[in-house]
C-alpha cells in the first residue's frame, strides 16, 4: 500500500505527519525534526518552517526540556 505525500504529491511508503500543519510529509518535505523528550518526536514541514509563528514554536518545544533540565540540576 502506498500513500501520497500531501505536500509535493510524490509516492512514500513511510511518511511523518507535521506537527503544526498535519498533514502527511514524505522525508523530502521535512525540514527539521527533533526529539523533544524520550518518547515524543517533533516534526516540522518546510511550508511551516516559512510561518514565523510555527518555527518559533517549534524551537520553544525544543528548548523546553532542556531549560528544565538545566532547572533541576542548579537547585
């Protein structure tokens, strides 16, 4: 079974889905993706990272864990 991607239309097999848009992106489409913690990964599509608002977004969630880590670790 294949899909498509719903970005650039081009036939994936294993596709992510943005994490501001959802949409279904193929690995071409990706333009940055980041584990935030352990379990939850964070994606986001190039149309995206073109939004000012999402692509600052996107770069709090990824700083988050680590000013809470740097938190704990100074008590």
């Amino acid at each position: 079974m294949t899909l498509s991607c719903e970005r650039c239309k081009d036939e994936v097999f294993k596709y992510l889905s943005c994490d501001y848009c959802s949409r279904k992106i193929c690995n071409n489409c990706i333009k940055s993706s980041a584990r935030a913690s352990k379990i939850s990964r964070l994606v986001i599509c190039k149309d995206c990272w073109g939004d000012l608002k999402k692509r600052e977004r996107y770069k709090n969630k990824l700083t988050l864990p680590l000013k809470k880590a740097v938190a704990t670790a100074n008590r």
